[in-house]
C-alpha cells in the first residue's frame, strides 16, 4: 500500500492570511485527511524585513477560525537558519553549489550588456571557477544549473518541462549568510519529509529549481500540484481593488467560517452533481488535490452571501446567539430575547453584521433611534393619520394575551371596522417601532418587542407625528 501522504501549508508572515492562501490550506488539509495522511504548518519567516511575529500568530489564528486545522507544527524556519546553512555548504562541498564574490556592480553591469543587446539577464556563472577566491571576502552562494531538461509530475497540470539552460545559477545563500527562499523550501520539504508540495501556481516558475535542489540534496523529488490562482470579478488577480482578500476581513463582515471553509473549497472544485454546499467531514472523504480544476476561479462576493445565509438559515438560534452577541451596538436584556430575535432575522439577514445592523433599532432604547426621512414622507400620512394611530394603540393596550394571534387579529380587525386597508396601519406602525420602512413581518417584531416597549414606541411616534410631518 502507498505511504500515507505528507503534505504542508507554509504562509509566509507578511500580512493578513490571504483567502487564496486559505484555500491553498483546505485543499491541502482536505487531501491529507482523505488520504490518512499529514498536514504540516510552515511560517516562512525568513525575510526579517517583512515577516511580523504578530502576522503570524494571526495566521494561525485565522486558520484555527476556519477550521483548516494542521496536525504538525508549526515549525518556524527563522529557527533553522542554522540547518539551511549547513546543507548549502555541503552543496558548496561536493561542487553543487559554489562562493560568489561579484559584486552589485558587477552584476548591474552583466545586467546593462544583456539588455543592450536584448536579451534577457541570466548570471554569467563566471564564478564557477574562481577557486583562489578568499572565502572570507563577502560572497553569497550559488546553485551550479546544469543544462539538461527538468521534469516534473503535477497532479493538476500533469507532466511538466522546464528547459535548464533558461535557468539561472540562482542564490542558495545571500551575503549575509540568510537562505533563500529556494534552498529553505527544499530543506524543509525534505526534512518534514513532505510526499507531495501543494501551493499557488504562482510557484511554479520556482518548482524546476527546487526539483534540481531535491536532487543535488540526496532526496526524493516530491510530488506537486499548483493550485491555479484567484481571480476577482474583473478577472484579473484578486486584489484589494475589487474587494476584501484577507480571511479577517470577510470574519468581520459576520461571515461563518463553516460558509467561508465551503466557499473557498468550490473554488476550483466540485462534488459533482451542481451540489453547493458540503460539510468538512463529507469533502474530507471526496475530495482529491488530483480533481482541482486548470483554470482559474472567479471569487463571486453574492455567492458568498448566499451561501452564508444558508449556513445561518441551518443553524439553531441559539446557536447563533453567542455569534451575533460582540457585534452588536446595545445588548439585549436576555438571552431569550436575543434568541427571539436571531430566529425572526433568520430568513433575512446573510451575514452577523447585517443581521446586527438589522437588530440595532429593535435592542436600542425605545426613543433611541431616528426615522428614516423616506419612510417618513411615505408612510406618515392622510388627515386620519394620528386618530388611526391612536385607536391602533389603545386596541393592543387592551388585549389579553398580548402574543402573535392576538396582535395580528386585532389589527385586522380595527383595518375592517374603518373600511380601510391594513397597510395604512402596518407601515406608519412599522415605522413607529423600528424607524424604518422595511422590517421583518411586522407582528413578529412586536412579538419581540413585547407589549410595554410596543406601546412605549407608539406614544412616541405619536408625539413626534406634528413635528416629523412638518419636516422639522
Ligand atoms: N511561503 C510561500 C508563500 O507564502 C509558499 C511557499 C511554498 O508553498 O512552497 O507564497
């Protein structure tokens, strides 16, 4: 039987996690557990001008959110400098890598000549042979490349070729003594003993350098899959142009992770059968880095909130409680009116903060809020307008039980005895007790609001109707 597979995830630390990124972890993560195998977690912190210690703790914390949960590490490369150093002066031993002591002049103007001449700029290697040099004159260290085809096996993309001869002898080591990305990749991968590297194809210009690295270090060459790139709508490289690209963001637009994990994971893949939505479980168990699609995939937001308000239409309202609870403005007075009100927004909402926005009115003080000035115009009208209201309040001051039926019913009933149509009661109501011209239906916003705040809202709409009908 086939070794169980390795596979890693290596963010590097520069920012916020990606949702490319995110997605490069769950195709990773989802491969490993389909397969029995091994997700390592890598923080490519090398580059100390750019890596944060705080980026990568918030990494971490973003994937733990989405529940894209590694099993070994994480493992931090600035820890094994050392280890890098160590293997490209083994290479520098055995002639497979080699001191250079060119200086940046030097290069510059190998650089000017290639490009006066048109050409595009590969290292001369005229260092290859300099063996009087001085090893303790400032130097880095470079790859010999020989010419020669280099192939590889990609799981998305198949069998590819690279063509040695366009590749540069490249730095393994730079003057400082600091890896580079390329040689702290390939060690790593070799000693996490990783069976097959999974990333963003915008790495695969780099894999013909790390297979000949693999090789030159006494390894295996592992296996690959590039994984094609996030596009936005205008179906250029998702950026920040088009929309939020970092995981936090879209956490903070009160998108659940399960829905954000689910939306990532149909980018580029499917479970066949125009199926949407699918829990972690059941891809862990259909899903292959083999089946991830060649062409690019389009991040479509309103997809997103539709599915997300699937996930929030599927769960318990005493799930979502606790969710909503931090983003809202005011608390509620108990959990079981918060409740109420997560299971009313429900069908409306498609993410936490819209359902908070929606919420704000309902848990503010009962003249805590303003009317909206179009609401107002439309609905605050007719010369009965106050008499109507009048009649409408004492009507559910009086009746007992005061609950949906009976709100309902009273309402009606007042609508028919004045020979006019309930919406003439509803919408000045509406706004009276959320301030605004849309709400949920609106006998179960006074089911929540219960009687006492339902008449509270009334009389101050009442008092206010001269004021707010003269525009002042
Ligand atoms: N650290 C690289 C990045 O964040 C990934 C390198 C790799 O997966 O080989 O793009």
């Amino acid at each position: 039987m086939a070794r169980p597979p390795r596979l890693r995830f290596a963010p590097s630390p520069t920012g916020f996690l990606h949702v490319g990124g995110a997605r490069t972890a769950i195709f990773n993560l989802l491969h490993a557990r389909r397969h029995g195998g091994t997700m390592v977690l890598r923080i490519e912190d090398t580059d100390l001008e750019r890596s944060r210690r705080q980026h990568a703790e918030q990494i971490l914390e973003s994937l733990a959110w989405l529940g894209a949960e590694w099993d070994e590490g994480p493992i931090r490369q600035s820890d094994r400098l050392d280890r890098y150093r160590e293997r490209a002066l083994e290479l520098v031993a055995r002639g497979a890598a080699y001191r250079c002591f060119c200086t940046v002049e030097e290069l510059e103007n190998e650089r000017g000549e290639a490009e006066a001449r048109g050409r595009q700029y590969r290292y001369s290697g005229r260092c290859r042979s300099r063996a009087d040099a001085d090893p303790s004159a400032p130097h880095v260290v470079r790859f010999r490349v020989e010419p020669g085809t280099i192939r590889f096996h990609d799981r998305i993309r198949g069998e590819v070729e690279f063509e040695g001869e366009l590749i540069d002898d490249f730095v393994l080591l730079r003057s400082d003594g600091h890896p580079t990305y390329h040689l702290s990749v390939v060690v790593d991968d070799i000693d996490m003993d990783i069976t097959l590297v999974a990333r963003g194809e915008d790495h695969l210009s780099n894999t013909p350098k790390h297979v000949l690295l693999f090789r030159a270090l006494g390894a295996e060459v592992p296996e690959f899959a590039h994984v094609p790139l996030i596009l936005g709508p205008d179906r250029k490289r998702l950026s920040k142009r088009t929309g939020a690209t970092s995981v936090e963001e879209y956490r903070n637009m009160g998108v659940l992770p399960q829905a954000l994990f689910n939306f990532l994971l149909l980018l580029g893949w499917s479970p066949g059968e125009d199926r949407e939505l699918i829990t972690r479980e059941e891809a862990a168990r259909l899903f292959d880095i083999g089946q991830v699609h060649r062409s690019p995939a389009v991040f479509d937001l309103e997809k997103l909130l539709w599915m997300n308000h699937q996930y929030m239409q599927r769960m318990e309202a005493r799930e979502l409680a606790p969710l909503l609870e931090p983003l809202l403005a005011e608390p509620a007075e108990d959990r079981q009116t918060l409740t109420a009100l997560v299971r009313m927004l429900q069908p409306r909402a498609r993410t936490l903060r819209e359902m908070a926005e929606m919420a704000a009115p309902m848990l503010a003080e009962d003249d805590g809020f303003e009317y909206e000035e179009e609401a107002v115009r439309k609905h605050l009208r007719g010369e009965d307008l106050e008499a109507r209201m009048q009649e409408l309040r004492d009507a559910l001051a009086g009746i007992e039980p005061f609950e949906l039926g009976t709100t309902e019913q009273a309402l009606r009933a007042l609508a028919e005895a004045r020979g006019v149509a309930a919406a003439k009661y509803i919408h000045p109501l509406r706004l009276a007790l959320t301030g605004r011209g849309a709400s949920p239906p609106i006998f179960d916003v006074i089911d929540v609001l219960g009687r006492e705040k339902t008449l509270a809202r009334l009389d101050r709409l009442l008092a206010r109707i001269p004021a707010l009908r003269s525009g002042s």
